[in-house]
C-alpha cells in the first residue's frame, strides 16, 4: 500500500474512473455503428496550473487542443469522446482535475477551441428553472437567459452550472444550452451575453440556507476613516468569504459565504465565528444572526421599483419580516435576507405571484 494521500495522488486515483468510462462509451458507440475516438484531456492539450484537484486551465489549452482535434477529424470522421475535469500541470506534467464544475469546463474548453456555433450542457432537468422544484413543484423552465443572471444564480444556490464552466464561452461569445438526459425533446435554456430585456421582471428565485449575518456599527461617529477597510481586512486576514454586503458610514451588514465557512469541522467553525467577532469588536459592536438565509431575485434590475413592491406586498400579506436587503454590482440581482424557517414559505409565495399571476 502507498500509505499517503498527496492531493497529487488523489488527482491520479480520481483519473482512472474518467479514463475508463470514455473508453467504454467510445467502444459502445464504435459497436452500434457511431465512429468514435476516445481522448484523454490531458493528452490533447489540455494544461493547467498545478493546483491539485482545483487546477485552472492556461491560455495555451486552447490552440492545442484545436490543433489535435481538428487534424484528427481531417484525417478520420469519428466522434471525439473526451474525458471530462482532467488535465495536465504545466510544471509537474502530472494529472490534474479542475474542481467543482470541471466537466462543463471541459465541455465550454473545447467549444471555444474549436469556434462551435453551440455548446450543449446536459443535465437532470429541464435547463434553468425558476425556482427550485424541490422546494416548489410548480417550477417552470427559463428558456433564455445571459451570462451574468447564469453566474448570479449558480452563486447564490443553483446547481444547474458552475461560473468558471461558463467563462470561456462567455468569452467566445459561444451560446450554451442546458438541456435534460432524461427529456430530450425538452426545448431547454439558452445563455447568451445578452438578450432582449424590455419585457422581462424576473427570471428565477434563489434560495441559499444556513447564512450567518453580522451587523457591525462602529463605535465611533460619522466620519471614521478606514472603517470599512479595517473590517473586510479581518475577513481577509481570517480566509473568510462574504456573501452580500449593505453599508453605511459607520455600519455594515453582511453574510458569511457557508460554502466556505460551514464545510469545516463544528469545533473550527464555531473557534472562526468567536474569533471574527472577536477581532471585530476591537472597532466596532457587533451582532451575530444565524440559521438566516438569502432569497435572490434574478431578473431586470432595471425595474427594481417594480420587483421591490411585489416583493415587499407579497412577504408583508405572509408576516415576513425582511431583515436586510443588497442589489448586486452585476444590475441582475436583489438579495433578501429572512430567517431560515420562513424562507421556503417566501419562495413559494414569490413564485406565485410573479409566475402564475398576470398581474
């Protein structure tokens, strides 16, 4: 036995299964009269930084893998069959895997490689919904959608696709559609860099749970110079991401991102929380909410006025109380914060009014 576990190690172990599988697709494929060449990634051109399990591809993925694909399809018409979130470190030469979303990543790689018209993402749903269905049946299919209402609700909870997947054909200008395997005449969502907004209020409702909020208040009046620095230095100094950020001169309330945080051991994540607070109150009083939850309104912005007043007529009809809300640089996101037990009622209330009612 090797009796070591390196990231290194892992990224090779993780590989086999990938290596495996494309081969018997590619032979299953070649058997039922469908040409096709099996590829490992990391052998066509696929380079990436050294950062086990959580590589970044390099610029000169791309040319490469252009190059050898392309010369194989002159020269021979089979399908390629490619293994998804594997590559190669650029210093090391040893295997690498590209992380949470790594296979889409691929997938978005080659399409921009090669200059496709399209790029088909498939999935276990009917593409982008417009909520989650888990938490409300009466989820409908978002059929067109733009990069940045994509990556805002991947962010804030949605599953469908990871950002960095998106990132190269965001920058090929290459449209991606998200189509279901278990539905194939289910028409999907398209993302595209922009689509016509004049008619559209909101596109989907996202849900993210188990947030901690913090309200800080310096202790100082108007005026204070640096406040704000000094508080997003302690998160930096602690490795701690922020979720969504409403600020004032001397106050600021925020979220702690629990992809980051609550994905660590109890005992340390409760040591972090009493040290950020800790480290806080040197500057400032501080207020620390848990088991809060973000709903995030994805849509046109540019209406806020109009999503604002349904939003706030509807949660006041069902007693909730909004405790803190932020709208994204992006101009395609409104955040509400609200207590975890009465999230999922908000979601289905919203849903309800700004999906199945006409007015």
């Amino acid at each position: 036995m090797m009796k070591e576990l390196t990231l290194r190690t892992r990224d090779y172990l993780v590989s086999f299964g990938e290596c495996m599988s494309t081969r018997l697709f590619s032979a299953y494929l070649n058997k039922i009269g469908h040409k096709a060449r099996q590829y490992d990634a990391f052998e066509i051109g696929f380079i990436t930084t050294d950062d086990f399990t959580n590589a970044d591809i390099l610029e000169a993925t791309y040319p490469a893998v252009s190059k050898t694909l392309l010369n194989n399809w002159s020269k021979d018409k089979a399908v390629p069959v490619v293994t998804g979130f594997l590559g190669k470190g650029w210093r090391s030469c040893a295997i690498t895997t590209l992380g949470r979303g790594g296979s889409d990543l691929t997938a978005t790689t080659i399409g921009k490689a090669l200059g496709l018209r399209e790029i088909q993402v498939w999935k276990d749903v009917d593409g982008v919904l417009t909520c989650d269905p888990n938490i409300y049946s009466g989820a409908q299919s978002v059929p067109y959608l733009t990069f940045d209402e994509a990556a805002e609700l991947a962010y804030f909870g949605a599953q469908v696709l990871h950002p960095l997947s998106m990132r190269p054909a965001r920058d090929g200008d290459i449209p991606v559609r998200v189509k279901n395997s278990y539905n194939p005449n289910a028409p999907g969502t398209v993302i595209t860099r922009s689509r016509d907004m004049s008619k559209a209020v909101l596109t989907s409702i996202v849900l993210k749970r188990n947030v901690t909020m913090l309200d800080i208040a310096s202790t100082r009046m108007l005026g204070q110079y640096g406040f704000l620095a000094k508080v997003f230095t302690t998160f930096e100094d602690l490795g701690i991401s922020v979720d969504v950020v409403a600020t004032s001169e001397v106050s600021i309330s925020l979220t702690l991102d629990p992809a980051k945080l609550w994905g660590r051991e109890l005992v340390q994540r409760a040591n972090e929380l009493d040290h950020v607070v800790e480290e806080l109150e040197k500057i400032a009083v501080v207020k620390l909410l848990q088991r809060r939850s973000i709903i995030s309104l994805i849509g046109n912005v540019q209406k806020s006025s109009l999503i604002l007043e349904k939003v706030f007529k509807v949660l006041r009809s069902n007693g909730v109380n909004v405790q803190m809300i932020s709208q994204g640089a992006s101009k395609v996101n409104i955040s509400l914060i609200v207590n975890d037990a009465e999230a999922e009622q908000c979601v289905r209330a919203l849903h309800s009014a700004f999906f199945e009612t006409s007015s």
